[in-house]
C-alpha cells in the first residue's frame, strides 16, 4: 500500500472536471477541495457552474461559498485554507481530491508562494492613472512584455492581478521567483481532463454560455448589482459576470454579451490549457469519452497501493 497522494483533478473551464469528480467519489471516499477562484463567492452560482447544494451533499465539498462577493481571496489564503483541509481529509482516511481551473491557486499549493514586496501606494495610483488613460489592456501588454509567464495566466479584464504583478516587477526590477518558501510536502497525483479535439471545446463552451444565460446569469447579475456592489469588485468582473453587468448597464448589446462572453470564456479556457501542457507531470484523459471519471478512478487506485496506473 503507497502514502495516500492528494489529487488534482484540473482542467480548462467546461471540460468536464465535475461530472468526472462525482464518478471518482462513487468508486473511492474522497473529498472535494474546490481550487475555483469564483466558486469561493456566494449568489455566484450560474456564472460559475457551481455544484447545486444537493449534489454537494452526496459528496463532501470545501472552498464553495466561503466568502461574500464584496470580499478579495487570495492564493496566500487558499494555500493555508487548502492545507489544513488536506491534513483532515488525510486524518479521517478520505483522499483530498482537488478540482478545479484556477492555475496559480494549484501552482502556490505545490510549489509555495514567492516572496514579494509589500503594496506600494504610490506606484499602485501610479499604474491606476495610466490604466484610466490607456486602459488595462496597454498595462497587461507591457506586463506580458516584463512578464510573460505572469500576464499569460492574468486575464487582460483582471485590473487587480495586473495592477499587482506589474507593482511587483517594477519594485523589484526583476521577474520574481515562480517557487519560494515552503510547498506539498506530500506525493501529488495530477490528472486532467479535456476534449482530445480543441473544438469540440469551443463548441462546448458555445453551447455552456447560452445555457448560463438561459438558466438566470442576467438575472443572477442584476441581483448582484442591485445589492450597490462595485462593478470593479473582483467578484464581478469575472468572466460572464463582467459581460452580464455591461450588458444591464446598457453597454453593449445582447448580441455583443453572447460574442464577448463566449470569446472570453474561449480565451481562459486557452490559458488553462497552456499553464497545463506546461507540465509533464499532468496525466490526461479525453473528457468526450464516457469513462473519463473511471479511468481517473483506475489512476487514483492505483497510486494509492502504489503500482503504475495504464493511462
């Protein structure tokens, strides 16, 4: 019998990630940890895709609905509040199975965050002044010219994770260290799940938009909105929240929601996929394939009595 690894279970954004991890869960007593930078937020539940409240109670589920939409979350948290949930997922004899498709998040867990400088006030007005006149696009351009490995996981509509990656180059003068400071100690196994077929993707996230749509995603906005949140929050500007909410503030067109926010969902998916296939160690599985979640089942199994798995 090998140590009980912990299990991330990634992928890019409508691959499939969640219908795969309720299939682990009737072969194997795990625990979903959510690694979801939107599922953390409560009343977000259309735009995210998040699991229904009856299907979290078939199956343990933490980091979904733990923080309000006026509230930041950020990787140092997720690192500690993942970490602990580990150690009791491992202490009541249940797997950690990690889902999601939030890169840094699963990045930091592993490797440790890097050491980097405190805010600075001055340089952060600085790069707010210029973002008011040329926009964020022209500051995640020159990030991705300082940084490129920073500004390909940064979406060009996250002004607050531009604003502080660019502080951080700028302070230190250098790109800094991508690991630092403690990470997992423990064997991780990592699996992915994703359509052989990049278009079949595309198609798929198509179809998930229009179905977020149909199912409340503007009325879910307005609700938000008509609470006096700042549509600056990080919460939402998220992807389908930021087009939603241009869309009832009489910005775009309906027909400009629908293009905006199946290109932008297209557009994380692509940077999902790119952080992934940077890494060797990721096993994948063809999620277009009805025996995705056994086959990732088969891989869990066989890491935990400590045999190869047939991928």
């Amino acid at each position: 019998m090998g140590e009980t690894p912990v299990v991330f279970l990634m992928g890019p954004t409508g691959a499939g990630k969640t219908a795969a991890a309720f299939a682990i869960s009737a072969r194997l007593p795990v625990e979903v940890i959510s690694v979801d930078a939107a599922q953390i937020y409560r009343h977000l539940d259309v735009g995210t895709a998040k699991p229904s409240r009856a299907e979290r109670r078939t199956v343990p589920h933490h980091l979904v609905d733990i923080c309000h939409v006026s509230q930041t979350y950020s990787a140092a948290h997720f690192v500690a509040d993942a970490g602990a949930l580990i150690g009791a997922c491992l202490r009541r004899g249940h797997i950690p199975l990690l889902v999601g498709g939030t890169s840094f998040y699963f990045h930091a867990l592993e490797h440790g965050l890097p050491q980097t400088p405190p805010a600075d006030p001055v340089l952060r007005q600085q790069l707010a002044d210029r973002a008011a006149q040329e926009g964020w696009a022209a500051l995640h351009a020159e990030l991705r010219a300082r940084d490129p490995q920073a500004a390909a996981r940064i979406a060009p509509t996250d002004p607050q994770r531009i604003q502080r990656a660019l502080e951080i180059v700028l302070t230190q003068g250098r790109i800094p260290p991508r690991s630092a400071g403690k990470g997992l100690s423990r064997r991780i196994l990592k699996l992915a799940v994703a359509p052989a077929d990049r278009a079949v993707l595309h198609q798929r996230l198509g179809v998930r938009f229009r179905r977020m749509l149909a199912r409340g995603l503007l009325e879910e906005t307005a609700w938000l909105l008509e609470q006096g949140l700042d549509p600056g929050l990080p919460a939402l500007r998220l992807v389908g929240y930021r087009q939603a909410g241009e869309y009832l503030r009489n910005k775009i067109q309906y027909n400009e929601l629908v293009e905006q926010g199946v290109a932008a969902t297209r557009q994380l998916a692509k940077r999902q996929l790119t952080w992934l296939r940077g890494d060797p160690e990721v096993c994948w599985f063809d999620s277009t394939k009805c025996d995705v979640g056994p086959l990732c089942a088969d891989s869990i199994e066989a890491a935990v009595v400590g045999r190869d798995a047939k991928y």
